[in-house]
C-alpha cells in the first residue's frame, strides 16, 4: 500500500496480514514512496535520510545513484504523505548536507 501498489493487492481472499493492510488501505499509508531528482551535486544512497526545510527526519532513502542520462543523482525513498507531490521540495542527509532534491513522477528518463 505504501508503495503504491494497493491497486492490485485484492482483499477477496485472506492471505497473511491481509487484515492489516486492508485497513491501511482504508485509511491512508502513514507513509508513501517517492522519486525524487537532486537540484544539486550530489549522490544519494540507500539509508540516507530524507530532511524537511527545517532540518526534521521526514524519511529515509531506499535507493539512489548517479543518472549517467539525466547528469543527477536520483532516488526513491518513505516520506509522510504531505510530502508527495510532484514538485514537491525535500532534502537529502549527504553526509552532513542537506541537498535540496525534488519529487519527481515515474519513469525518471522517457527516451
């Protein structure tokens, strides 16, 4: 559910834990995946965390490389739904920078 894929979880049949995430369907993921392009130089990785404008641990990051077609480090990771948007501005903990990155839609590259 919080990655976006409730979409095909059906709740006909009980399966294990189908009782908890159907409820968590019910009222909304406490958090949600993102994809998120970096405004600066930088290279986000797996455990990263992910800071509002305040310096405040919003997430975590669960992915993250350099893109060799996009020329920017991108990534995906777990932010409270309030930061979803696309468009959305966030940062990543790179070591002890927070650099400014973006919400951005799936596919990162149509080519």
């Amino acid at each position: 559910i919080e990655a976006g894929l409730g979409w095909i979880t059906k709740f006909t049949k009980e399966f294990t834990n189908s009782e908890a995430l159907e409820d968590q369907k019910r009222r909304g993921p406490e958090r949600k995946l993102i994809a998120f392009e970096l405004d600066d130089r930088g290279i986000p990785r797996q455990g990263y965390d992910i800071v509002d404008n305040n310096g405040k641990v919003i997430g975590n990051v669960t992915s993250g490389t350099q893109s060799p077609s996009l020329g920017k480090g991108i990534g995906m990771g777990y932010v409270p739904p309030v930061f979803t948007s696309v468009g959305s501005k966030i940062n990543i903990q790179v070591r002890k920078k927070a650099i400014p990155a973006t919400v951005v839609k799936l596919p990162f590259y149509k080519g």
